[in-house]
C-alpha cells in the first residue's frame, strides 16, 4: 500500500473513526484503525464491535492495499508530521508502515488487515434523509434525559420513532423525560420504532454540521443502524427490549401554566442550585394565582438560598386559589434550561406528586418532563 495525502485531511479522519476504538477489548486489533487505499482513495475504520465509524477520504493512491495501526500510536505520528509537505504513507507484506514526510522519516509497526472485523454495509428497507442540522438539534435535545444505568439497557439509549410523516426521539432515565418530533419528508409510511445506543448518537451528533442544507441518510434494519453523511458512515447495534411508554409520562392535565424568561429561570435555578447539593439536589418551586414564583433551597450543611421571579404570567384553571409547590431535582431543570435558547418558556404544573412540563413557548414539538421529588 502506499498513497500520498496531506497531514491535516489524514488528521481529521483519524480523529474521526477513533472514538469507536474500543479501549476495554482484550483483543489488540480492536485497538486498531483500519487503512484501505484503492483507486478512489482512502477509507479509515474503526469499531468496537458495538459501534464502528468509517471515513473516506481522496488521497492519491499510487498502490493499493490494507493495514491495521493503533489508534493512539497512528493519531500521534500523523500529528508530529511537519506541516506543508505532502506525507507519503506506504507499507510492506509485513505490515510496517513507513510515513515520509519532507526530510521526515518514520517506521511503525501494524498488524494485518486481515484480522480486523468486517463493518458490513447495511441492506435496508427502511432509509430515509434529514437535514443535518435539524437531526443534530433533535438529538441534543433529548439526549440530556438519557439513563446512564447498564443494568437497565433500554434506557441508555434513545427511541426512534417513524409514525405519520414524523420522525420522533425520545430518551428518558425514569426520573425525567424528553421527546421532540420533526415532520420528514419522504419517510417511510410504515411504523417504526428502534433503541438506539445513545453512545452511536453523540458520535454521530458531534460529527453533524449544523447546515441546513446538508443531509444525512439514515438506514435501518430490525438489529442495527446506519448514519451515512459527508464521507463518514457511522454503524451500530440496536438494543434490544421494549422502550417505556412515554406518552403516560407526559402530564395529560395542567392545573397552572407558568410562562416565564428563560434566562432569569435559568440563573435563579443555578443559584439555587449551589446550596440544593447536600439536599439531594432538591429545588422547591412556588407559584401564586397572582403572578409570582418563588425558587429556594435549604440545607443543614451549606444555608439557604431564596429566588422570587416576578413579571410571570401565570393561568390557572377555574377554581384554583391556593399556592401551588413542587420539588424538582435542580440539576435536571437546569439541564432543559441551559439546552434552550428560546426567550421564553412556560411550565405545565398540577399538584406537588404529579409531574411537571417544560416547554419552549414558541415550539409545540419539544417538551421535558420532569418527575417530582417528595416535599418532606
């Protein structure tokens, strides 16, 4: 093999596949990148058997071939090339592979590329394309709910869902909830509903632009997922088992309807949050029929802190007359805030033990939900 490219191009796409690297496996090749030139140019890989990225990139290939190197060891010899030159890479049938690059001379050694696992491309009857940028909005916003327990699988990764016309997300750890959904054009008709690891989706988030005019295809099948855009193809495994049903947790009856700033919410909730630590994070939130609400905290440890809010519209329904307050873990309601971006938000409240909504005023597609703590 041997091919000529430039440092920077071969850089970003080594930093491209290697997170799928695994770092736990026993086996050495799981620890490697896969490199194979041919005509066309350049293909990188890496998988960990649950995840597996592929970058292609145009190099100028003057002998086609396939090595494997270690990740680590590749990123750092690319990156102590000089700048500017064009870098030679080429190996021999024993897998050494020489860099050249200006005066620049340097020999690894690899392993056969015969070794590597196969990342097979996937046959799907399901495949669909969305913007880039609207894809990687909606997997942020959900992505903050996700559960971080390997016990309990199904809640480490996040919902898809393909239902009349509209591609949904939604992620969720059992204390809180998030779900957005997004009309598509030309998805497919059927219902479909698949887990996804929510590991495969920040890879595939971080790896999204946010223009609008760019997209990504989508491939499904029963078992795996494949994200295909801008040279890269990312590949995973599904998991497996029954997602909770989301559309219980999701307060069908709002008694209060607070629509409040967004920012001052969102600081008055971090300062709160300072002194809610040693309470089990604990935020106590009070509304009033005539427009004010109150954030505070309490601890034996730390102190106290008190946040009233005024120049809030609040509706309330027919007969509600008395003080409304609910607890919320304060580290979860500041995560949907510093997500937002919008001026406004309103929250959807009915009684202290009955969960509580957030939503961008100006965006019905999104909502939060948030499950309450015990006030004693």
């Amino acid at each position: 093999m041997k091919f000529v490219t430039q440092r920077e191009q071969l850089q970003q796409a080594i930093g491209t596949v290697q997170r799928a690297v695994s770092s736990r496996s026993t086996l050495p090749i799981l620890s490697n990148i896969l490199l194979e030139a041919d005509s066309n140019g350049l293909t990188l890989s890496a998988t960990d058997h649950e995840i597996g990225i592929r970058a292609r990139l145009a190099v100028d290939t003057e002998v086609a071939g396939r090595t494997t190197l270690p990740a680590r060891l590749l990123s750092e010899v690319v990156g102590a090339q000089p700048a500017g030159p064009p870098l030679v890479v080429e190996s021999d049938d024993s897998d050494h592979v020489t860099f050249r690059c200006g005066r620049s001379e340097l020999e690894v050694h690899g392993l056969p590329a015969d070794e590597f696992p196969v990342i097979p491309a996937l046959d799907s009857d399901t495949s669909f394309t969305v913007p880039q940028g609207l894809l990687k909005q909606m997997i942020n916003s959900c992505i903050i709910a996700v559960g971080h327990d390997e016990t309990r699988a199904r809640l480490t990764g996040m919902l898809f869902t393909i239902e009349d016309g509209r591609l949904r997300l939604v992620a969720t750890d059992t204390h809180r909830l998030a779900t957005r959904s997004e009309p598509i054009e030309d998805i497919p008709g059927s219902v479909v509903a698949h887990i996804i690891p929510a590991r495969a989706l920040r890879e595939v988030e971080r790896l999204l632009t946010e223009d609008g005019k760019s997209v990504v295809n989508i491939d499904l099948t029963e078992s795996q997922v494949q994200f295909r855009f801008d040279g890269v193809t990312v590949i995973s495994r599904l998991i497996e088992g029954e997602f909770p049903n989301y559309r219980k947790v999701i307060p069908s009856r709002t008694d209060w309807t607070v629509t409040v700033d967004c920012s001052r919410l969102r600081e008055a909730v971090r300062r709160c949050a300072i002194v809610s630590r040693e309470d089990n994070r604990k935020l106590i939130l009070k509304a009033t029929v005539d427009g004010l609400i109150e954030l505070r905290a309490a601890s034996t440890k730390i102190g106290s802190a008190k946040d009233p809010i005024d120049d809030v519209d609040i509706q309330v329904t027919s007969g509600v007359t008395e003080p409304l307050e609910i607890a919320f873990n304060a580290d979860y309601l500041h995560d949907v805030l510093v997500y937002l971006k919008c001026e406004q938000i309103k929250m959807q409240l009915t009684a202290a033990n009955h969960p509580g909504a957030v939503k961008p005023v100006a965006e019905e597609d999104y909502v939060y939900v948030l499950m309450p703590m015990q006030m004693g």
